[in-house]
C-alpha cells in the first residue's frame, strides 16, 4: 500500500498492451492530458487504516479517514477529519469538519462543525461553530461553540436584538 512497486504485467510475445477504446469523435493519436479529468470535482480522502499505528504530528491538505491508532497533533486546515468506528486518537484536532465515529482523547476545534456520532467517544473540549452529537455517542468536556460565519457578517438590522445595559450597571452573573 504505500510502496510504489509495479506488478509485471502478462503478455504473449509479439502481442501489444490492450487498449480501452475510444469514445466517438477522439482519435487514439491524441495525448491523455488532452482529455478532461473522469471526475475533476472529486476530492481525494487519505487514509489510515485499522492496522496501521501512527505517533507524530500528521498535517495535510486533504480530507483523511483514520481507523488506526493515532498519538500526536493533526491539521487539516479547510478539511475534513473522520475518525472510523475503529479509530483511537490522542491527538489535539484542528480541521474544519470533525467527524467521530470511533474514539478521541484530546481537544477538537473545527472551523464549520463537529459530528460526535453514535458509538462515538470524545474527552476533551470542543471548539466549533456547529456541533451535532447523537443518541449513544459519549461526549466528557466542555463545548465552546462560537456563532458562525454567516451569524457575524450580517447586517445589524439582521443580527437578534441585544438588551442595553444602564451605564453603571452591573451585569449579573451566573
């Protein structure tokens, strides 16, 4: 899996490589870098899978699943972090979407939202815009849920009403 060997390939002598046919109207003279991409909107999702145990710092451009072990700080600026039913973080998380299906040792802060879902566990404090924990999911910390993005930019005739205080006035405390 993260080695870059090549498996031989078949052939009879005097045979060429088979060859996927053209769609109409391309010619197999042109180049594949004159085709568009199969997919180009498709993101890519790195991957740690349930046998792999990893300690160090892991940074990215790129969403990532992790099913494994995993001991040290990850970011993962503008992306997402999926935590699988059988993945074991002790980690402090900065993404911007945390999903956690397996279980989290350490704090969360993510940009856009935090899922907690059923069968998942977090123990530490969560920092997010939205968070969304279900029934059966364990969740021991405290949550900082700051408003969103689209909260702050609106208009004041947009934003909910505040109550003055009187100068002098103390505000009270809960």
């Amino acid at each position: 899996m993260w080695n870059n060997q090549t498996l031989p390939q078949t052939q009879t002598p005097n045979s060429s490589p088979a060859r996927r046919p053209e769609p109409p109207g391309v010619s197999s003279n042109e180049t594949s870098a004159m085709r568009p991409a199969a997919n180009p909107t498709a993101q890519t999702v790195a991957c740690l899978p349930a046998t792999i145990e990893f300690t160090g710092r892991i940074s990215g451009q790129a969403d990532l699943r992790i099913d494994g072990k995993v001991e040290g700080p990850i970011a993962l600026q503008g992306h997402r972090l999926t935590v699988g039913p059988t993945g074991q973080l002790n980690s402090e998380v900065t993404a911007n979407e945390v999903v956690v299906q397996g279980k989290v040792t350490g704090n969360l802060r993510a940009r856009d939202r935090i899922e907690i879902k059923n069968g998942g566990s977090v123990s530490g404090d969560i920092h997010t815009c939205r968070i969304s924990i279900e029934d059966g999911a364990d969740f021991r910390g405290r949550a900082e849920i700051e408003p969103s993005r689209t909260q702050t930019n609106q208009r004041p005739s947009e934003r909910p009403a505040e109550t003055p205080v009187p100068v002098g006035a103390k505000a009270k405390e809960f």
